[in-house]
C-alpha cells in the first residue's frame, strides 16, 4: 500500500498546467513536493496568499509569512498578498482550479466528514466547507480505512458532514476511485494491492470494470 | 484630515464594557491585535462575545482571555491550537458556534459594507446550516449568512497613519481587512503610526474612514506557531 508521500505523488499527477491550487493540511501539503515536470501551478493558501513556496531555510522565517496550517513559508515570483474575504472570493467565485483536501469519510452520495469527531474532536472546519462547497474540482487524500481498521469508504457518512454532493476523485492508500452517479468506480490499484483487498477495505458500492490497472508514477 | 489618532491602548480602549461584542483580527498568531488583548486582560473586561477566525494558543493571542475565563461565547472558525478553548468548549463553560473561515470573513466584510445578510453555499447539508434559511439559486442550494454585528473592531496593522489608514504585511492582513468598519466602532493597532502624508495613497490597503481610533503598539511578540523550515541541500 501507498505511504502518505506516494498518495500526494499520485495526487500531483492530477495537476493541470496554469492550475491554481489549494492545498488542505496534512497529506495535501505534500503534493507540492511532486510538481509534475513542464507544467505551472501556483498555490493558494486561504489565509491570503497566491504563489506560496516552500519551508524556508532556517534564520529566515518570518512571522507575517504563514500558511494556511500555520507554518512559515516562503513566496514564489509573482506571489501576491490578499485579506480573507478576497482569499474565499478566489474560492467561492471558482477562481481556484484544484482543491485537494483529506477527509475522514466519504460516502456514495458524494458527502465528505472530515472536521469533528463528536465529545472527541472538536477543532472547528476551518476553510474546509467553503473548499469543498465551491471548489470545481475535489480530490481527496486519505487512507482508506481508520486506524481501527474499519472502511472510510461508506454508503452514509457517519460522523458530522463537511460538505454533501462534492465528492469526485478519491485518492487512498490503495486505490484511485471516481464517484459516478451514486457509485465509486474503482480506477487504478495500488502497487501490489488486489481488487479483492480495495473491496474488503470498502463498504460503498464499488463499481469495477474490466481490468484495473495499477497506478504508474 | 480628519485625525484619528489617540496615545495609547488605554485611551483607546476607554468605552470597552462587560458583555460586549468584539470582532478580532488575526489568523492564528498572525496579524493579532497583541497590544489591545492585553489591555483586555488587564482591565478584566468579562463577558466577551468574541468573534475571531482562531482563539489564539493557551498562553497567548485570545489564549490570554480565555484563560481568565473572560470570554462568554466565541465565535471562530478553528480553535484546535488552543487545548484550553476545547476543553472549555466540551465542558459547556463557553458557548461556541464554528463558523466555515470563508463564511466568517464574508460576514465581516457584509458588516463592512451594509449588507444585512448574504447567500453562501458554504456548510448547506451540514451542522452550520440548522436553523438556517436556505434557498436555490441555478440548481444550488445556499444558506442566508447574517452580517455580524458588533461593539468593536480591533484591528492590527503594518502601517497606519493619523488619518487611519492602514497598510498589512505579508499574512498578517487576513481577517483585519474586512473586519475594519464591520463593528460600531474600529481600533487599530500599527507598529509604525506615521503623520498623514506619508503613505502613499495608491499602496494604502483600508481607507481610514473604516477607523475611529489608531493607535503606535509597541512590544510586538510576533510570535510563530510552527516554525517550518526546509534544508540546505
């Protein structure tokens, strides 16, 4: 099965040259370290900035220069700075081409949780039911089943919902699936990983035609 | 000119009362009003509707209010940094309402500009919605946001001057953008308060006519929550 770093590799295949893209923290935020050669992307960060770069070397962070998750960051040439009204703009007004966001569950009808664990988890949604409520074009990073084993992959949501009719693509640790008209249509494998073991992970409908490929990197 | 300037963070903050509504500035530690908390801190003032994308952490930012209990409900969109907050939060001694990040700075901005309510497809089919009116634009479905409404807003600033307008650094504008002139009455704080006519008037960020009161803050913190750097190859 992927490791996270494998599942943003896969997940920057994704990436469309002239793309803006937001990044969501945790497995997201690697994406930007597999930019595909000969292609241009610029990263929006919501809390106001276009063409953020990477980590900077250590001495020079700077502490008005911060991403969405909170860490120091650098910029690209071009980069711009924005307040937040503007910032959610970009996203409400599809301005963003790309939101690729992780999630705790996804559900057939194309339904996201991936905020509150109720009495445990509790941190708020952030920015998250604005992206996936506006955005164009989701992909969601995530393992496919929790850490108890169980399947994240469902008919119905069971936790507090982020956003409902938004799941497309779906990226895990096992697999590539496409959400069509109340289905999951089962696209590429993992290396190494059967049909039989993504369907036992998977408590949705599954949709499988013909041979599944494994994913090439 | 109309001036705006007052001295300090007492005088500013000299009409602040018990139970008021107060919308705050900042993204994390970023861009927080440091002077103004402080002074809310040391004049004990309780009670405290707080509206503000994040609590700050325990021991700084919001943190600072929330400790000594002075907030009654906040108003946020992310509070995960802050233990005390979630704490606090889970055992019902404040009130909280999560608000999407998106939704909270376009009720600022409403506020801002006259709008009462607006129509924002954000959390329609989630927990945000309940008791929301809602309503279908081309095949959509969208939620009515109400504009927020407030006693104060306190803003921080790169540079302002005594006319009160204000230019942002980097990612420290975020919130303090739409939030100047969304609550009754506006206070900034700047770490450089120059005389008018010494910002340029085409790189100035909020007109001053948003503020009514500017202070020179002084001993800022500016501190990193997570210091993220990458190697030297």
């Amino acid at each position: 099965m992927l490791s996270k770093e494998q599942i943003a590799q896969r997940i920057a295949k994704e990436l469309k040259d002239k793309f803006y893209v937001n990044l969501g923290i945790g497995i997201p935020t690697l994406v930007a370290n597999y930019i595909p050669q000969g292609i241009e992307v610029e990263f929006q960060s919501e809390n106001g900035i276009l063409g953020m770069g990477p980590f900077p070397f250590e001495g020079e962070e700077d502490p008005d220069l911060i991403n969405a998750g909170k860490q120091t960051i650098t910029t690209m040439p071009g980069a711009v700075f924005f307040d937040s009204a503007m910032s959610f703009g970009m996203i409400r007004g599809k301005h963003v081409d790309l939101t690729i966001l992780g999630a705790m569950e996804v559900d057939q009808n194309g339904a996201i949780a991936s905020w509150k664990i109720p009495g445990k988890l509790v941190k708020g949604m952030g920015g998250a039911m604005d992206l996936v409520a506006s955005a164009e074009n989701i992909i969601v990073a995530m393992m496919h089943t929790n850490k108890q084993g169980e399947s994240k992959v469902l008919k119905n949501c069971s936790l507090p919902l982020t956003g409902v009719n938004c799941v497309k693509k779906v990226v895990t640790n096992l697999c590539v699936m496409e959400l069509v008209d109340g289905k999951f249509h089962l696209l590429e494998r993992a290396p190494g990983i059967s049909v039989e073991e993504i369907q036992a992970a998977t408590e949705a409908d599954l949709v499988i035609e013909g041979e599944i490929p494994e994913m090439v990197f | 000119m109309i001036n705006k300037k007052v001295d300090n963070v007492q005088t500013a903050l000299q009409d602040v009362k018990d139970g008021m509504t107060f919308i705050v500035g900042g993204f994390g530690l970023c861009g927080i009003p440091e002077n103004i908390i402080a002074e809310l801190v040391r004049l004990n003032v309780r009670d405290i509707t707080c509206i503000s994308n994040n609590a700050g952490v325990d021991d700084f930012g919001l943190g600072l209010l929330l400790k000594q209990k002075q907030i009654k409900k906040m108003i946020a969109s992310y509070v995960g940094e802050n233990a005390e907050f979630e704490r606090q939060m889970l055992s019902g001694e404040m009130e909280v309402e999560l608000t999407p990040q998106g939704t909270l700075a376009e009720k600022c901005r409403a506020a801002q500009h006259g709008f009462p309510a607006v129509w924002v497809a954000a959390g329609y089919g989630t927990e945000v919605g309940e008791g929301k009116e809602s309503r279908e634009f081309d095949g959509k479905m969208y939620l009515l946001e109400m504009a927020y409404k407030a006693d104060f807003s306190f803003v921080k600033a790169w540079k302002g001057d005594e006319a009160g307008n204000l230019i942002f650094k980097g990612t420290a504008r975020n919130f303090n953008a739409p939030m100047a002139g969304a609550g009754k009455i506006t206070i900034a704080e700047v770490e450089e308060l120059v005389p008018a006519g010494e910002l340029d008037p085409n790189q100035i960020h909020i007109p001053g006519i948003f503020v009514q009161r500017i202070f020179q803050g002084e001993k800022y913190e500016k501190r990193i929550e997570q210091r993220t750097v990458r190697q030297r190859v």
